[in-house]
C-alpha cells in the first residue's frame, strides 16, 4: 500500500471534520427540534387535558344530584316497608322507567338494606336488575353507611359498562336506612362524545381505574387492558371485586413500563398491538371523586414526520456554510498563492530584466566590437592598395624634395616655390587618406544624428578608391543634385557602404569587364542601388547571404560584413536586400527613410 501523500491526508482530515460537523449539526437540530416540539406538544396537552377533565366532570355532575333528589320521595321508602305490595312495586317501576327517560340515564333502580334490587327501571327488559344481588358493589356500601357512593363497573346483568351513582334511603322519623337508590349512567355516550373531541385536537386518550384498567378509550383497541402487568394477585383481586363481570382483561403493549403516579406527565410511550408501535406523549390528571385518571396521548407522528425536512434544511444550510468558509479559505488560499506567485514573477522579472539589460549591454558591446572587427576585416583586405596609394605620393615627395633642394643651391626660388606647392598638395592628400581610413577604424559610439547621403557615400569611396585603382574597376557615381538627409550613425552606414563596395570588387576579380555603378533613387524613401558586373549571387546562396558567418571569399573573412550591415541598416528602420542584374551581377538595394534635403545650389 502506498503512503499516502500530504495533500491526500489533508483531504481526508477535512472530510473527517466534515462528516463529523454534520453529525453533530443534525444531532443538535433533532435534539433542539425534538426538545421545542416536546415542550410545545405538552403545553398544548396540558390545555386538552383541562378541557376533556371539564367535560367530564360537567357530564357526571348531571346525574351525581339525582340519587339524591329521588331519595326524598317517600314511595322508596314504602315500596322498601313493603315489598310484598305488587302494586306499590309496579307504580315505582313506572316512576323511575320515566325519570330514567327524562334524565336520559341508562339505568334507575332501588336496591334494599341487604342489596337486593326491588325495583327498576329496566323491569321490562330480559337483564332486568330486579332481584339481583348487588351488596357486593362498593356503591351498596357506601350507600348503607349513610354517603354518597360513586363507582365505576361493568354491569353483571347488562354486561354494559357504566359508572353509578347510589345515595341512601333514609326510614321516615328515624335514624335508620332502609336502602339506596342507585342511577347508573352509560358511559359509551360520555366515551363517544370524548372521543370525538380528542379526534378534532388530535390527539388520543384513556380513562384507567385506580387499578390502572383502561375502561373508557378513544381506541378500542386498548380499551379493557391493564397499563401495568397483569400478576396473579392483580387477576385474583379483579375476579373478586367483580367490577369487569365476565370480561377478560388483558395487558396493553406499552414500552416502558408504565409507571403510576403524577410524576409521568411528559413521559413518552411506545403503545401498539403487534408489530405496529405508535410513540405517545403521556400527560394525565387524577379526577379525584371518581376515581378515574384521564391520559391525553399526543402522537409523536407529526413531529417526527417534520423531521427529516427539517434536518435536511439544516445540513443543507450547514453544507452551504461549510462550502462557503472553504471556498473563502480556498480563495483566500488562492488569493495569497497568486500574491506569492505574483512576488516571485516580479522578482524573476526584475532579475530577468537585469539579466536582459546586462546581456544587451554584453551584446552591444560585442556587436560594437564584431563592427569594429568588421571594419578592421575590409582594412586589411585594402591594405595592399592603401600602401600602394600612400607609397607613390611619398616617392614624389622624396623626388620633389630633393629637386627643391636642387633648385635652391642652383639660386632658382621661383622653381623651388613650384615644388614646395606641388609638395604641400601631396602632403593635403596624404593627409585626407589618413585621416579618412583613421576616422573609420575608430570604434563608433552609437550616436545618430541627421547624415548627408551624398557626402557618406564619397567618403566610402574614398576609403576603397585605392581598390578600385588597384583593380581597374570602371566606377560610374550617380549622385542626386539635393543633399539627402537620414537619421542614423554616419560612421556605421560609411561601414555599410564600404562592405558592399569591397564585396562587389572582389566579386569582379575574375571578371573581363569590371564596373561599379551607384546611384540614389527617391519615391518617398531613398533607394541606394550598389551594382558589380561580376557573375552575380547563386539561387542558393540568396536566402543565406546575409546570415553571420557565410561567406563565399576564398581570402581571409570572418563572414559578418553583410549580417552587420544588415542589422545596422535595420536599426535606421530601412532594409537592404540582393538580386540579380539582367546584364549580369549582383544588385544590393539599400531603403531609408529620408529624415531632410537641401537643393544645391549652382554657382
């Protein structure tokens, strides 16, 4: 396996942090969304719970007065001193058969001192409470022992579930009670109106007894189960208090265990039936005169269901801000790399640049020295004709001035001041030679300025005119009336002129007719034409003769007259190009720009 490399660790450590911040981000949305719906889904419980205890309490209330308000008609008691009478009997059967009509309770009926029901609403029914033994309900206890009793049961004859109301029958003139009147209301119609409240606040409910049986729900399902372990005491204690009659009680699928007591409110439980599990907000409320606690069971659904949305905008908003902080970091990154490479360009640059300016000073100079070098080459080409020049008007001097000293010992000064003449001639040409050739092997120091055409070229001339004696080249100058002007270094555009001409004179030396003809030409630039009757340029040669080092003289050269001449010529924004003549020979054109003229004037 290979190790893995900075920049990959890198990666992977910010991944890392990554995936860790949005755990973290939808660990702390779930907890925070969960906590806020938790507290809001219980205040809003709190109030349901308040509203459902009221309708309760307000539909029991309307039967709790009535036991009492029946105990006060003396029939009861009659029918209780003598219930042998058939038809005292059948008159109070008919009595509370209305009463149970009017007060739309489910059952009405008069049980006696020992808890044997005399008389009844029901009489007329199949499961008519007459002659049942009811002295085991605790509504005939605490109805014999002079209170007001209250109890909730399913009813053994009906096997309806209903809670009772039972007030005492007191003997008339005495102390002592004969029996109770008992009001049984019906509680599916309490449980049916529950229940359609609970279906428009959403929300579920059970009522449990104190022996945490769910007797009255809005799921039927959990009706009749037990909240907490049915143990065989528990069973036991049920069968025997008889409240349930015949009907089977089973446990409710409740996660956690539920636990009873007030401390529970706001404790969430898993309820269901088989495999299907609902999560429940538990909030609850002991009623305390009848012994009911009423749960409002808020489903955990809603809120649950708005929690992926909600987790998903948030790790959508925090991958937003983390893209944003790498993305500014990245830009920032980038930001101080570009500055960095910015820095160092600049520094290569100026480096770059003090390296271009040294080289171009190394080259300058260098040129300057390959010009001179040039210029030292088409010297020493014309040396040969310089001496020869320079050795015949020296001769006549030795010769004229041994004449004059002839003259003067003879006493002829006349003839003697005619060679002195003739001697200061020769010594001005002497002169005009030497100081011509010694101002062109000076090292130019690169200065333009405004260079008279006409006169640059007789200057040229002079310096290969020794040549051009030499050789027997016939020479035909064709020069312009105006004085024609261009910017540039004289003494490099003489150095030109004089490498052209020197070239176009050894090409002739093998030539039975030799001449040089130069002339200037104008139409809107300066055209100095240069043509040798030699046997011209080769086809091939053309596109390298003004490459450095080529050359085509078999003599001592260094090949850089023609590429020097080319870059100076360049220099002066002109250009210099070669052909061939029809008659034969080469042409060199050389194209300037003119800078000024001044007409000449005739005297």
């Amino acid at each position: 396996m290979l190790p893995m490399t900075p920049k990959a660790k890198q990666r992977l450590l910010l991944t890392v942090v990554l995936l860790a911040g949005l755990f973290a981000i939808l660990k702390l949305t779930y907890w925070v969304h969960f906590y806020q719906g938790k507290i809001d889904i219980e205040q809003q419980s709190e109030k349901q719970l308040k509203e459902l205890v009221s309708f309760l309490d307000g539909a029991l209330s309307r039967y709790e007065s009535i036991p009492h308000v029946l105990s006060t008609n003396p029939m009861l008691a009659n029918v209780l001193n003598d219930q042998q009478n058939a038809k005292k009997v059948q008159e109070l059967n008919l009595y509370l058969e209305e009463i149970q009509h009017v007060t739309e309770a489910s059952d009405i009926y008069l049980i006696d001192a020992l808890g044997i029901a005399v008389a009844a609403s029901n009489w007329q029914q199949h499961f008519s409470f007459i002659g049942k033994d009811y002295s085991f309900r605790p509504y005939y206890t605490d109805a014999i022992s002079g209170n007001l009793g209250r109890y909730y049961a399913v009813g053994t004859s009906s096997d309806k579930r209903g809670f009772y109301f039972s007030y005492p029958i007191y003997q008339r003139g005495a102390q002592g009670i004969l029996g109770a009147i008992v009001v049984k209301v019906d509680i599916s119609d309490i449980e049916q109106q529950s229940t359609s409240i609970a279906l428009a606040g959403q929300y579920e409910f059970i009522i449990s007894d104190p022996d945490n049986i769910v007797f009255i729900s809005s799921i039927d399902e959990w009706r009749l189960r037990s909240l907490t372990p049915l143990t065989e005491s528990k069973q036991y204690a049920l069968n025997a208090s008889r409240r349930y009659a015949n009907r089977p009680i089973g446990e409710l699928n409740i996660k956690p265990h539920y636990l009873d007591g007030t401390a529970n409110t706001g404790k969430i439980y898993q309820i269901g039936l088989g495999r299907s599990h609902t999560d429940y907000m538990d909030t609850h409320h002991l009623m305390s005169k009848a012994g009911w606690r009423v749960h409002i069971l808020a489903p955990l659904k809603p809120l649950h269901e708005t929690m992926p949305a909600l987790m998903l905008l948030s790790a959508a908003i925090y991958l937003l801000l983390a893209l944003g902080l790498l993305f500014s970091s990245e830009k920032r990154r980038n930001l101080q790399r570009l500055q960095l490479a910015q820095s160092l360009l600049e520094q290569r640059v100026e480096e770059r640049t003090r390296d271009l300016q040294q080289a171009n000073t190394r080259l300058k100079d260098t040129q300057d020295e390959l010009i001179q070098a040039a210029k030292l080459t088409v010297i020493g080409s014309l040396s040969a004709s310089i001496n020869h020049e320079l050795n015949q008007p020296l001769a006549a001097l030795r010769s004229y001035a041994q004449n004059t000293q002839t003259f003067l010992s003879r006493n002829m000064p006349d003839k003697a001041m005619d060679n002195l003449k003739i001697i200061i001639e020769l010594t001005d040409r002497l002169a005009d030679i030497v100081g011509q050739f010694k101002s062109f092997t000076r090292k130019s120091q690169g200065t333009d300025s405004a260079t008279d055409l006409n006169r640059c070229i007789r200057q040229a001339l002079t310096i290969v005119q020794p040549e051009i004696d030499k050789q027997g080249v016939e020479l035909d100058v064709q020069l312009p009336e105006f004085d024609y002007q261009v910017w540039g270094d004289k003494v490099r555009l003489q150095q030109v002129f004089v490498n052209i001409m020197s070239n176009a004179i050894v090409a002739m030396q093998q030539a039975p007719k030799r001449k040089l003809s130069i002339s200037i030409q104008y139409d809107g630039k300066l055209c100095i034409s240069i043509q040798d009757s030699g046997p011209g340029v080769r086809e091939s040669q053309m596109e390298k003769i003004f490459e450095p080092y080529f050359t085509t003289s078999e003599r001592t050269g260094l090949g850089l007259g023609l590429s020097i001449s080319q870059r100076i010529i360049e220099s002066m924004q002109g250009q210099i190009n070669v052909a061939n003549a029809e008659e034969g020979g080469a042409i060199f054109r050389i194209i300037l720009p003119i800078y000024a003229y001044e007409e000449r004037l005739s005297l």
